[in-house]
C-alpha cells in the first residue's frame, strides 16, 4: 500500500452482532461492533479520517498470509471461542489524544474477566477526578471489544450503557468470567447466549 492509498475496511461477523475493522499503514484504525447500515458506519469513520475507507481485497490479503485484518479476525474468533484472554494488534492512535488516549490504555491493564470502576481508571490513568472524562472516552473510543472498555463499570457496580447497548456489554463481561472461572460455570465449556438480535447476524456471516 501507497502513501497515497486510503484506509481499508472489512466486516467480520461476531456473536454480537458485525464489527467494522478500518486499518491504514500504521495499523488498525478503528474496530467497533455496529447496528445500524454499513454505508452510515462508512460514512461516520469517513468523517473522523476526512477520507472514505475502500473495502479490503481479501483475496490479496489472504495470499499474503499477513496483515492487520487477518491478525483482528482471527483474534476475534478466539476471543469470542474463550480461548484468547488478550489481544496482540497493531492499532493506530492518530484519532485518540491527550486524556482520552491515556484513559483508553489504562482500560488495556484491566485483567481479562474483571471489571475497574470509572474512578478506578482516570486514578490508573494519571487524572484522579477525571472519572466522567474516563466514561467519554469509553463512549467514544474507537476500539471496542480488543481496548475491553466493557470491563469499566460505575462505582456502585452497575453496567452502564456501553452504547446503548448494555446486553453486548453484558454478554462480554459473562464470557469472561466464565472463562476466567471455569468452577464457577452452570455448564463446562459453556458460553453464554448472544444479545437479543446477535446471534442471527453470527449465523448469516458464517
């Protein structure tokens, strides 16, 4: 790929519905779960890179063997199988800064199957009373599920709205820590149902 080349993007299918991957030359640049049509998905990230993402040839990519897309899907299916616990991605920050970002890689040292409070994070992060700015980083973040921002939970314990969609935060946090406490499980090996509507997007990108 030339300097001159636009970001790629591709859509891989997940127990929580699609999630949009757009990766540049320095690495992924955004990957997020999404309801709504992909041509508005393409056009919100097009407004945040000021330029429009061309879909990925997977043809080529699969002939190299390497690349970004296939080091996020198959990340993303072992994660979601319960059998990757962290995730090893080259991501590109350049739509993340000051706080935000710093915010964003203390979420990345919470363990995989736990949960820090919003007021926990902005302390890790070096801001003690930026606890609401940690939740607008959450909210905004351009990496969902690999930055796991659906560990950070409020102060009292409760979920939160994970954008508007709590199930799919829910969802995450129950996969975690069944896998983290395998005793602990209703059923060994078991995973827990998709959010309402998930599961038939999985079925249909299989």
């Amino acid at each position: 790929m030339t300097p001159t080349d636009p970001p790629r993007y591709r859509v891989h299918p997940s127990p929580i519905g699609d999630i949009l991957i757009v990766a540049a030359d320095d690495g992924i640049v955004t990957l997020h779960p999404f309801d709504g049509p992909l041509d508005a998905e393409i056009e919100r990230v097009s407004l945040q890179l000021r330029i429009a993402p061309v879909p990925d040839d997977e043809g080529d990519a699969a002939a190299s063997g390497s690349g970004p897309f296939e080091a996020a899907v198959t990340q993303l299916d072992e994660y979601f199988d319960g059998t990757r616990t962290r995730f090893d991605l080259p991501l590109d920050w350049s739509l993340v800064r000051g706080f935000t970002r710093a915010a964003l890689q203390a979420v990345c040292d919470i363990p995989y199957g736990e949960t820090a409070g919003y007021g926990e994070v902005a302390i890790a992060a070096g801001t003690p009373r930026a606890a609401r700015a940690v939740g607008t980083a959450c909210a905004t973040t351009p990496f969902s599920v690999v930055v796991p921002v659906h560990r950070v939970v409020r102060a009292d314990g409760s979920l939160g709205e994970y954008g508007g969609r709590p199930d799919v935060k829910r969802y995450l946090i129950d996969l975690e820590r069944r896998q983290a406490a395998p005793d602990e499980r209703d059923t060994p090996g078991s995973i827990p149902p998709a959010p309402p509507g998930a599961r038939e997007s999985w079925v249909v990108g299989e």
